[in-house]
C-alpha cells in the first residue's frame, strides 16, 4: 500500500522497460545457474568476461560442488549488494545418515530441534568467525527416503550453513550424517526458474551482438526488479537532480511512499518514470514523511544515477 503526499507526473527520464541493452548491461542483474566445480567468484569472472563489464559481484556463495541460484549484479547494479546480500535462501539436496533411521523419529528431531531458530558455529572451512551465532530455518522438509539417503528441502535465513546442519542433525540423531548432494532453489523472489546457465547467457550476448535482442532482454534483469523486497519512496522530478549530486530527500520532493517504513531502513529512491536514483537510510518513518511540513526524510547513501541525467530545476 502506498501514503500519497501529492499527485505529480514525472516529465523526464526513461522507464527501465524503455532502456537499450547497453543500458541494460549496466543496471541489471543476471541470475546464474551454477555448475558444480568453479568457486562463485569464478562463476563472477565469466559472467564479467562475456559482457565486457568492469565490475560485477555475486550475492550470496555457494561452494564450489554445490549448484543452482547464484545471483550477479554487473556494473552500477553492484551498488545494490548491501540490500541483495541478506535475502533468504531455499535449498534441495541429498544427506546421507550413517546407519537408517526410522523415518517418525528423523522427522521428529528436524521439527523439535532443527526449525526455528537454532544456533550453529560455522565449519573450519568458512570465511567467518568460529563463534557460535544464531540463524532461522523457516522450513525442513523430508521429500523422500531411500535407505541412508534422504531428499530434503530446507529455507533458511542467510548465513546459515546448510552443510553444517546436517552435521549437526547426524550427531543429534546419534547415527551421523553428512551432506552428499545440494542445489540452491531461491535467493530472495529469484528462483532456478530464472537461472541461466553460462552457456546460455553467451549466447544470449552473441545473438545479440548479431542483432537479436530478445534472449538477452530475457537474461538482464533491471535492478529496479531484483531489489522489489526493498521498501520505497517516490520523489518529484526537480527533486532527482540534488539526490543525484548526493544530497538527502527532503520530505517537499516526496509525491507517494510505500508503508512500513521505519526509521533507520535502508530504502529505494525511485523517480516518477520508475527508475531507481538512489539507496538510502530512512530519517523517518512512512507517516512522517507524509505529513511532515519539512524535514529530512531519507539520507542519501548509494547513488545509482548518473548525474545529469535529469535537469537541475528551480
């Protein structure tokens, strides 16, 4: 729902629907269906090779055997990182328990100790402090058996280490277990259904480059799209130009903010054409950026447009 504060159309700029690809290449989000073997950062390279790019960062890594949704945000969408690092994450693999297990008592240990929220000290092999910290596993569920081998899906909050989960459900079980196979099904709203696999996404830029636009229209997601979980705040057209130049947004340039909004949120700055000019930290909440007569309501923090691309109006 959004709290209007008043009615304007916007004049300039360009919906993002209305970009060229060259545009698109950088402001967009390619979602990668990641092979086993390469580390992500790998995966990152390649994509940054094949679309000439000087910077490109993935959201979220995934080990080097595991597969699935991985995530890269090329060129200027690289600012996004802070809101797309967070997001949930959905799994689907194989664990292998070291001798059988009767099934009512394995799905009994998973509700009664492994959902919710559990605490977990990463394994030797990680980037992180060994130190236990607590995480949320949203859902753990047993898809089928067979013998040692059980087909789970789990949903998780980011940072959980799904590996060390079934470590952890193997010494609870008092059989042992580890992890024989895993794919990542969801980052955040993108699923495997939008994942490309590297193959594809070359292909998708030499057609391109040989005049077919459609199948790479199809691969770049716009920014604007893949940050949607993120709370946001409309301004006027004469209000892009400051923000641009890294000023704050004044409660006077707001036209509508989405409700919700609580103070020291991270929240997107959007013009009147859709297109996202900033991230940024709210000063205030939804209604007092509404009602308020002046005021700072958001501080400017990652600028994504370029200046100039608006008008400096008076």
């Amino acid at each position: 729902m959004w709290l209007i504060r008043c009615e304007e159309e916007g004049e300039y700029g360009k919906s993002p629907a209305e970009r060229s690809v060259e545009e698109h290449i950088k402001n967009s989000v390619v979602i990668v269906d990641k092979h086993s073997g390469p580390t992500s950062h790998q995966i990152t390279a390649w994509v940054k090779e094949i679309f000439g790019v000087k910077k490109a960062g993935h959201a979220g890594t995934l080990d080097p055997k595991v597969t699935g949704v991985l995530p890269v945000a090329l060129e200027n969408a690289t600012k996004a990182m802070p809101v797309l690092m967070g997001l949930d994450k959905e799994y689907v693999g194989v664990m292998h328990l070291h001798r059988e297990m009767d099934e009512e008592i394995l799905r009994r240990v998973i509700v009664e100790k492994f959902v919710g929220k559990i605490v977990q000290i990463p394994p030797v092999k990680s980037a992180v402090a060994r130190v236990p910290r607590e995480r949320k596993i949203y859902y753990f569920d047993i898809l089928e058996i067979e013998g040692k081998d059980v087909l789970f899906k789990i949903g998780c909050e980011a940072g959980t280490y799904v590996r060390k989960v079934i470590h952890d459900l193997g010494v609870q079980l008092g059989v042992g277990a580890h992890m024989k196979e895993l794919r990542r099904t969801k980052v955040g709203n993108f699923s495997e259904d939008e994942a490309h696999s590297l193959v594809k996404i070359r292909d998708a830029y030499e057609f391109w480059k040989e005049g077919e636009e459609s199948l790479i229209r199809k691969v770049l997601i716009p920014i604007e799209y893949a940050i949607a979980h993120v709370k946001k705040v409309f301004v006027k057209d004469s209000a892009v130009y400051p923000i641009t130049c890294g000023a704050p947004v004044y409660v006077k340039g707001i036209t509508r903010v989405q409700e919700g909004i609580e103070k020291g949120e991270i929240v997107a700055v959007f013009s009147l054409k859709d297109e996202l000019i900033a991230l940024g930290i709210a000063k205030m909440n939804s209604e007092e950026m509404v009602n308020r007569k002046k005021g700072i309501a958001v501080r400017t923090d990652r600028v994504f447009m370029e200046k100039g691309t608006y008008p400096k109006i008076v």
